[in-house]
C-alpha cells in the first residue's frame, strides 16, 4: 500500500483487514508531520501503537445513536520516508536510516519503473515464498542481541536479526553489524529539544561542577547551530524560567552554591543538592547525562568538548566556557567567541640541521654542542675562521671560535 496521503479512517481500515495487511508505504511524511502541517493525532497514535504485534485502538463505529466501540488492529509494517525528522515517539519505534543527498561523483545505475518493476517483484515473490517456508522456526527464534542493544531497540531489532540468522550465510554478521552502527547513529542523534538541551550542557560545563545560570545561558546562546537564542515563533532566546521547565522533566533544578571566587551564586551543579529539614534535595544534570546521553567515550571525546555524542559536528564551533579566575581561551569578556585563538608572535623559520659529521670530526664542535651552540642561518660567516659554519654568532665569532678561544685561555 504506496500512499502519499491517506486519512485516518482509511489507514485504519486498510490495517483491520488481518487478511490481507497490507505494508504501508508511507512518501512524503513531513507533509503530514513536518512543521508547517497541522496535528494528526490519530495517525501518529496508529503508527505508535503498530510498531507491536497485538496492539489494537478502538473507535465508536455507528450512525447516529446506534454507536458501537469497535477496535481496529493496529499492527502492520510501515516505511516512511520524508523530509526533516519525524515526531520522537514515532523515531523511537522505527528502524531510522539517514540518507543524503547523491553526490557528483557517486554513479549509481538509474532506476527505470518499467524497466526494474519486473525485477522487483520477482524478489518479492521469492521472499514471499521463502517467509512463507520459514514462518514456523522464526515464530520461536530467540536471536542473540548485539551488547548494548537493550529494550525498545532490541525488541525493534529481534525480529530483523532473526530473519537473518534463518538466511545464514554472511547476513547474521551484516544484520548485527547494521543493527549496532544504527542503534548506535540514533543514540547520537539530536532527538528531542530536551536530549539537545542535556547534551550541550554537557559540553558547556567542560570539567567545572556547578555553573550560574547567566553563564550557562550565555554560553548556549552562543552556540553557532543551537536553537538556544531563538526559540519558539517568536524567536526568543532561552531564559533562565524556560531552562528551569525544560530541565524539570528530568528531575534537575537550579540551587545556589558557593563559587570559591565569586562567592553564593545560583545556578546547575553535576551532582546536585542532599536534602534537609528545611529544604528538599536538588537533582543535578550529572544524573541526566548517564541516563539520557550516550557515555563519553562513546564518540563524544571527553567533558568539556563540544563533540558530543549527539552533535559530534559542533566540535569547531562550540564555546568554551568562562572563568573569571582563568582564561577563557577567546577574544570576547563572555568566551562566547567561537573563533579560534590566535597570537601576535610570528612563525618562527625553520633552522638547519648541523653539518654531518662534524660533531664527530671537530671535539671544539662537540663540546660547543654540550654548551648550548644552536643552529642558524648557514649563510653568517665567523669572523675569526671564514667559515660558513651554520652556527650562532656572538660579537662577529661563532661558537666554535668562541670556545676554542676560551679554552686557550684557560691553558
């Protein structure tokens, strides 16, 4: 079932047909997700209710008074494709592949419909035939799961991976592979605003355990691709009431603390406060970070990078964060330069290696070595031997004449 657009009703019905279910295919979804479409409720609530076997959603079928709750299946097999990035909770049910667009370089035979539609339905219809075979051992397959592949991708994958090991050949260790590399680019992607908000506080509190809120707020509005300085239709930064409600739903809240420079201050910890008689304890992002982030060595370098593990393209952008006890590392009183830090001293030239072997031919030479000489222009010519030694010069002598001089001295 190839649909563009379809309503709800009809989507419903198509599905209820246990008979003959059909695949939906689902083109141009953010015309039906995307931004500039209204609210579809009802077809977010049958994508997200399909994704498992058995769910059913019930509607009032009737005319008139003569009503009756009816429930519809809900469970099929959908793709979807568009534009943009869908609704979280239909990204957290689905198998998501990124795709980009072909560069110049890339060949790739073009797809013709009547000259490849043939072919396509034979591959159909000898899938078709071999599900059909192989039904009765995949319905109590237990497929081993990659590490790390827990709860709602691990229930998405199952069925996936034991198809493939049903297939053998190289497809168990293509499925597994795919499986990991995928969990694991959705894992680090943006998801929702809140899981963006966690991840970039994370690369603005660096190594420091508590920050005030301005600086918090003026190191995320300095965040070259964030969304942080214009938010919502009317494109307001984020202020300290609107990062205290986003952050409420995972249990973290602002306190004050004592900075050792700048005295009480009111701000985000990592660890948070303990409660007391008079006060109630203060979650802190630290908490988050574990539970929603991926690890940091996961791809997301280390705390205090930008490289997070869900926006690992910001790392040449991302600020670092102020200190008034240290330097920011930027040119601006705020560190919120993403410019990288530069000096007024100039390149210093390349010097000349020493010419071989003359260490070992001349002990003046070595002992000169042993006292510090250094390398310079090879064209300065000493005043006392003519030669073109390559050697530092002090008042119109290299060190070789210098030391030789010195040492006749001394005897």
């Amino acid at each position: 079932m190839h649909a563009v657009n379809a309503t709800p009703a009809a989507l419903f019905r198509s599905v209820k047909d246990l008979a003959h279910r059909p695949t939906i295919l689902f083109d141009e979804i953010d015309t039906v997700f995307g931004p500039k479409a209204k609210e579809n409720e009802e077809i977010r609530g049958l994508l997200n209710a399909g994704h498992r076997r058995g769910a059913v959603a019930y509607r009032c079928v009737g005319e008139g008074t003569n009503q009756r709750v009816e429930p519809f299946p809900a469970y099929a097999a959908v793709a979807l494709a568009g534009l943009g990035d869908l609704p979280d909770t239909i990204l957290s049910r689905s198998v998501v592949i990124r795709m980009r667009r072909r560069a110049p370089h890339e060949r790739v035979e073009p797809f013709r419909r009547r000259a490849h539609a043939p072919q396509g339905h034979l591959l159909r219809d000898r899938l078709a035939e071999w599900a059909a075979a192989a039904t009765e051992d995949l319905s109590g397959a237990w497929p081993a799961m990659p590490d790390g592949i827990t709860d709602r991708p691990a229930d998405l994958w199952e069925p996936l991976l034991a198809v493939a090991d049903a297939a053998g050949g190289g497809w168990p260790g293509r499925a597994h592979a795919a499986c990991v590399a995928l969990v694991r680019a959705q894992s680090t992607d943006s998801g929702s605003l809140g899981v963006r908000l966690l991840a970039d506080l994370r690369a603005v509190f660096g190594n420091a355990d508590a920050l005030p809120t301005e600086t918090i707020l003026k190191q995320l509005h300095g965040i070259e691709d964030g969304p942080w300085a214009e938010l919502g239709k009317q494109c307001k930064p984020l202020d300290s009431r609107g990062l205290a409600r986003r952050l409420k739903p995972y249990s973290v809240g602002p306190h004050q603390f004592r900075d050792p420079v700048a005295g009480k201050q009111r701000g985000y910890s990592v660890a948070g406060t303990e409660g007391t008689d008079s006060s109630p304890a203060v979650g802190g992002l630290g908490d988050a970070w574990a539970r929603y982030l991926p690890p940091l060595g996961q791809g997301s370098g280390t705390r205090g990078t930008a490289g997070t593990a869900e926006h690992p393209d910001r790392s040449a952008t991302m600020p670092g964060v102020p200190n008034e006890d240290r330097c920011t590392g930027t040119s601006s009183p705020s560190g919120t330069d993403t410019k990288p830090a530069t000096s007024a001293v100039p390149d210093v030239p390349d010097v000349p290696d020493p010419p071989a072997g003359d260490a070992d031919d001349d002990p003046a030479l070595a002992a000169a070595l042993e006292l510090g000489a250094a390398p310079t222009d090879p064209s300065v010519v000493c005043e006392d031997c003519g030669q073109s030694s390559g050697w530092s010069l002090l008042d119109g002598r290299c060190r070789r004449c210098q030391f030789t001089g010195r040492r006749a001295a001394a005897s």
